[in-house]
C-alpha cells in the first residue's frame, strides 16, 4: 500500500524526471484506487514543475473483462499532454472524469464510477474527440505552494481518529501515547464530537499535539462553533480527514503555530 515514505519518493522521481528532460509535456502516474486521492492531494501541495501530473487508476483489472484500465491509461496521457491542463494543479483521471487531486474522493468499492468532487464536481471530461474543461480550481496548488519536500525523508506522524456515538476518547489518548505530533478528528457533522472525546482533545492540544476538526461526512465545511472546539484546534474546510492529514503533516514541517495552520487549511 502507497502511504508517506512512497510519497516522498515519487515526488522525488518526478523532478528528477522534470530536471533531466525539460521537453517533457506531463507525466501520468499509474496508482492503485485504494490510496490514489491522498497521493494524488500530497503531489498537488509539494511539486515544482510547470506541467501537468495527472494519476490514473482501474476498477477492474487489466486481465479482466470490461476492465476500464486501458481506457483510463488512454485518457490519462491525452489530459497530461493537453495544454489546458496547465495550472490546473495535480489531476485524477479515471471514468472519462478529469478531476481535481484535492476535491476527488473514492465513493464505492466495485462501481467505475466511484470516483466524484463531491462538493464542487469534476473539472472536465477526457472524450472520444477533445479534452474539454468546465472551471478550474480556486485552492493554492502546484507548482505554487510553499512546500517543499525535497530532500526530506520522512514526514511528521498524524493520525485520525474517527468520532462516533459514544466515543470515550479513548483513541485520542492512545494517539497521543504513540507520539503523534497531530491528530485529526473525523468528527459527526458539522464538526462534533463527544463530550469524552473533546475532554481528550483538550488532553492532546495540552501536550502539545495539533489538532485539526475535519468530519466523517466526506461533504460539507467544518461548522465554527468554538464552545465544541478544542483549544487551538484548528477547521479542516470541507477536505476530507485522509486529506486533512495530509495537510496537517506538510504544515508541521514548517510551524506548530494553531494560526499558522488555520491559514493553511484557508487557503490549500
């Protein structure tokens, strides 16, 4: 499974590939479904290239029948080659669909169409005759982002903790124990958590953990109601808690500073 030191590593692969040949028009990166939003979201905060990485999955396998695989590879190579695609940060294409890496989640275990932007919808269609564009992205992206991974080796440890109805806080603690240096919180719509787990949160924010309200709803911003905040936690928007992560361990290689933070998940 596709998690943070491979990350890095593609990163890493990836301007190596854009310093050595400057002709280049775009790189596609073949991903597994499982994990292809999160990569996709890590590369969209920390590349410097000027073209267009676009990743590209399958539902079905390659030896099985109907598989989408071709096809989407197809679609993938004609998106990253197109010259729209500049400045529209990293790209997810799979179904036909172009979207964007931060607003792209995986909604189904077996449809092929399971990936969807469910709050803003995809950026475009990949069709038989054009690429054809619809919006582009508002969010900070590549190339224009102030992260910069190049040369690190590891990222800092965040996990999640989901919130659920009669949840003691008793993960939140154990985060902690393992040496979390942030957590976030899939909390229930639009952003609460339990009683117990806001007594924990306040524990973790206490020992000097960052935290970062997200919910489990995967649609919608965190609602700002303070009174169910723990001290300096800070709203993860409407990105998801694998996404929220993914921010929150990019923003603490460079602050610990809650306001720091907050900026950051204003503007990525």
């Amino acid at each position: 499974m596709i998690g943070p030191a491979e990350w890095l590593e593609i990163a890493a692969k990836i301007h190596e590939l854009a310093d050595s040949d400057p002709k280049i028009a775009g790189i596609v990166v073949t991903h597994g479904t499982a994990t292809l939003e999160e990569t996709a979201y890590f590369l969209n905060l920390t590349l410097k290239i000027p073209f267009p990485v676009v990743l590209v999955g399958a539902q079905r396998p390659a030896t099985g029948l109907s598989t989408d695989a071709g096809m989407n590879l197809v679609n993938a190579i004609r998106t990253a080659k197109d010259p729209a695609s500049r400045g529209r940060g990293v790209l997810a294409v799979l179904n036909d669909e172009i979207h964007f890496a931060r607003d792209v989640t995986k909604t189904s275990t077996l449809r092929l169409q399971t990936f969807r932007s469910r709050d803003f919808g995809m950026l475009g269609h990949a069709d038989f005759d054009k690429i054809a564009y619809y919006r582009m992205p508002e969010r900070r992206r590549a190339p224009d982002t102030e992260f910069d991974v190049r040369g690190v080796t590891e990222l800092p440890r965040v996990d999640i903790s989901l919130s659920y109805a009669g949840a003691d806080g008793t993960v939140i603690d154990a985060l902690v124990a393992a040496g979390a240096k942030g957590i976030v919180v899939g909390a229930m719509p639009p952003g609460y958590t339990t009683a117990a787990e806001h007594e924990a949160l306040c524990r973790a924010a206490q020992a000097g953990v960052a935290l970062v309200q997200s919910t489990r709803a995967g649609s919608g911003r965190v609602g700002d109601v303070p009174s169910k905040r723990a001290p300096g936690a800070v709203l993860a928007d409407n990105l998801t808690p694998q996404k929220a992560r993914i921010l929150l361990m990019l923003g603490l290689t460079a602050t610990q500073k809650s306001s720091e933070l907050q900026r950051m998940f204003d503007e990525y």
